[in-house]
C-alpha cells in the first residue's frame, strides 16, 4: 500500500524556547529522550479520538542559556480543526511546568518554562493533550487511516533516542487490516523505518535524529471504522457570517 508523506502538513513542528538575544545558540543543547504515547479511540458519535503523552528529556548546558521549550501543536488535520485541548504541563514527578499558549501558523505554541529562570542539565516535559478527527479515508488504499507525523520537523536540536507508541483499544481492534508504515527523515522523505505490532500496540523507535528530522506512522483500519469530520454548529455559524460579509 502505499502512504502519501505529509511531513510539513501533518507534522507536530517544535520551535525552541530560550531567551536572551545577547545569548549565542539558544538551540546548543540536545533532547536524550522523547517519548510519544498515542491513544486512538471512537466517541459516542463514532468520530476519531486521541489523547496524546508526550516526554522530552533536555539536557541544557550548564551557562545560563535557556528558560524552557516551545511546543507548537497543529490546530488542524486535512483541513479541519482538531478541537485540540492541552490537558497538563508536568515533570517527570508530575509537578506542575508553568506555561503559556499563543497562537502561530496554524498552531497552538506551548511555552514551557520561567523567563526569571534558568534551566540547566537534565529536565523533563511532560504535556498531555487530546484532539478529534485525527483519521480519514484514503481513496488509494481503501482503507481509513491514522497517519501521523511524531517529533514533526522543526526540531532544531538533534534527539538522541525517540520511541513513538500508538495503542488501539479492543473496540476497534477487529478493524485493523494489518497495513503499517513507517517513514523518517527530513520533509519530503521515504526512507522507510521498522514499526511493530504486538497485543493492539504500534511502536517505533529512532536514535541520533539530526534537526528537522521526524519520525511519522502510518496505519490502517476498514473503512467506514471511523465517522467522518462534521462541522460544529459554531463552525457553520462563523461560515455562515464569513459567507455574508
């Protein structure tokens, strides 16, 4: 079967927080461990579903360098929104990050970190955020599917080790048709990555990720598994007004 690669348009891009201009390379530092769980579900209507853990371990350097990272999320998917909801911004000991958000191209942009201070050596963001309609028919291989960049592209940092899992529950799992891909690389890449499927879990894993290269999944389900995006009666509303301005 074959997957359309979608990097830029799919892709979570991740532009880095640290802060003072006068500083040299905000980006001098590297993330050792980044960590993607998935969780695809249905709702009552039968639409796509997916709460999503991510934990990225930096290390900063010693100097007083960087305040924190920048998360930016797309708000939507094939041209729809995601109704996207950022849960938690939490430690590795699940103590609170503090956190902002503001919108750019299309994204939501977590701004994770104090601008009174510093951080050094080892640290870990963990966010927790969920989004609708995240899958779609694809009229090429017949089949819905869930393809989804991980990391996304815009990483100017190398990462070290990367491990993507997406786990499906049993209420779809009879819908799977066995297709999975994996593709990494640069935008626009096929080179192609091993993805394993054991007890309804999909899992990768990437090392030595150069800046701006991702790591994106593929894998399919019969069709007809998931409902098709709908409008809210908000979206056909502001439409409505769009149309009769």
């Amino acid at each position: 079967m074959v997957f359309l690669l979608l990097l830029t348009v799919l892709g979570l891009a991740t532009p880095l927080y640290a802060t003072t201009a006068a500083q040299t390379d905000v980006n001098n530092f590297t993330v050792e461990n980044y960590e993607i769980d998935y969780y695809l579900d249905r709702d009552d209507e039968g639409r796509s579903t997916l709460k999503t853990v991510e934990s990225i371990t930096a290390l900063f350097p010693a100097t007083n360098q960087n305040h924190g990272i920048e998360r930016a999320i797309p708000n939507e998917y094939d041209g729809h929104s995601t109704n996207l909801k950022i849960e938690s911004v939490v430690d590795q000991n699940n103590a609170r990050h503090n956190y902002t958000t503001y919108e750019t191209g299309g994204n939501t942009v977590v701004r994770i970190g104090d601008a009174d201070k510093y951080v050094h050596g080892l640290v870990t963001y963990k966010l927790t955020y969920t989004q609708r309609d995240v899958t779609r028919y694809f009229a090429d291989t017949g089949q819905d599917e869930f393809y989804w960049d991980a990391n996304g592209t815009d990483w100017r940092v190398p990462i070290s080790n990367l491990a993507v899992r997406l786990r499906v529950p049993k209420s779809i799992s009879a819908a799977q048709t066995g297709s999975m891909a994996c593709y990494f690389g640069s935008a626009g890449s096929r080179q192609k990555c091993t993805i394993d499927f054991n007890q309804n879990t999909y899992t990768t894993t990437a090392q030595n990720l150069q800046p701006y290269q991702n790591v994106t999944i593929a894998v399919g389900f019969e069709p007809n598994t998931f409902k098709p995006y709908q409008a809210s009666l908000a979206e056909n509303s502001s439409y409505r007004s769009y149309c009769l301005l």
